[in-house]
C-alpha cells in the first residue's frame, strides 16, 4: 500500500490526538500555559466546525482540528478548548485563530483557549515569532518540555498514543541522538502493538516527521 493511500500527515496526526483522553490534553495544555486548571466536572467532544459571520459577505464554514467544552455540574461551558495542529507554515492561520476564538467564545458564552502542536522546532519558532503575536488571549504552543518522555516498552504498549506523541517531539534537534533513537524505538514498539488502520496512520505519521536521521540509526 502506498503512502498516500493511509492518509496525510495531518490527517494521522489528528487522529492520534482524537485518541489521546481529553483531560490528559487539557491538563497538558494548562501545564504548558501555566493555567490552574478548574476542576474538571465534564468535558465534552464538540463539533469542530464552526461558522463564521462575516459583515460584508456571506459566514463561511470553518473546520479546527479537534475542540472540547469543559462544563460545570450544571452543565454551562466554562471553557472551550480548540487544539490545531500545524505541520507547515500557514499564514492565513494569524488571523483565522482570531476568528476561531471570538466564533467559539460567542456561541459557547465562554472563554476559548487555543493550543497548538508543532513537534518540528524550526517551524514551531516561525510560528511562535509570526502567528501567535497576533492571537489573543496568547496561544499556547506545546514545547518537548510539555510532552511526556516515554523509553519504557511495557509504558510504550500501556499508552501508545501519547508515546508516540513524545516520539514526535522528542526526536527532533537538539536532544542527544541516542535520547532521540530511545524514544522512536519505544513508539515503534508502541505501534506495533495495535492493529489495522491505527498501525497504519500512526506508522505514516512517525515516518514522516521523526528526522531520518534517527529512522537510519534504528535500521
């Protein structure tokens, strides 16, 4: 099977955040931006697509990556979180998050925080020196320091998708190389130990951002 047939990089990307559980993403995210997190009574899946009004043209219909609502016992939204990723640089997306932000802050009545994965550092900092200037309130870029470190294999099969996640962050320059091979090493094993199209993407998209240099020293 060609590589184009399992999806885009993106795409596999996305699926393994969808997989990871929300308040393990939220909890990541406010470690990151500092945030004390509220006490999390319910956190629901939201429709990522969102509409936007426009004032001299016709709302147009965006897509966010992934997007939850942390709600109260009573069910109000307290906070929407909206998690994109961004595999190259989009400069359109400087003002699109602004959008995104007032759209979901309108509807849901609550406060949006946005938070991005960029596991590749030359392009995390483009964005963090040309993006995130212009959103406000500041996104919250994750970092290798925010993403768990995972080497041990019974750990690796335990949690694939967040092993592989530090896989993505954690191969990149300038940790040590034999840092970098452990890590890859322990969600190759990770994946291996799924079945069917999760194999597939997850195997698609290591590949295709984990350096080649440490794909080479692991052959």
């Amino acid at each position: 099977m060609q590589l184009e047939h399992i999806g885009t990089t993106h795409e596999c990307f996305s699926d393994l955040l969808h997989a990871i559980d929300p308040k393990t993403l939220i909890r990541i995210a406010c470690a990151a931006g500092g945030i004390v997190p509220r006490k999390i009574v319910k956190v629901r899946y939201r429709n990522p697509r969102i509409e936007v009004p426009g004032l001299s043209k016709r709302a147009h219909d965006n897509a966010v990556d992934l997007v939850y609502t942390v709600h109260t016992a009573d069910g109000r939204v307290v906070t929407v979180w909206v998690f994109e990723i961004q595999c190259s640089y989009d400069r359109k997306k400087r003002r699109r998050w602004k959008l995104y932000l007032a759209a979901f802050e309108d509807e849901d009545d609550a406060e949006a925080r946005l938070v991005v994965f960029s596991p590749e550092p030359v392009l995390r900092g483009k964005i963090r020196a040309k993006l995130i200037p212009r959103v406000d309130p500041p996104a919250i870029v994750l970092e290798p320091d925010h993403i768990e470190r995972i080497t041990d294999y019974r750990q690796a099969i335990r949690r694939p998708e967040l092993t592989i996640l530090g896989s993505l962050y954690h191969t990149q320059d300038p940790a040590p190389m034999p840092d970098r091979v452990a890590v890859f090493r322990a969600a190759w094993i990770a994946i291996q130990s799924l079945a069917g199209r999760k194999c597939l993407r997850y195997s698609l998209l290591v590949m295709s951002i984990v350096p080649s240099a440490v794909r080479q020293l692991l052959r």
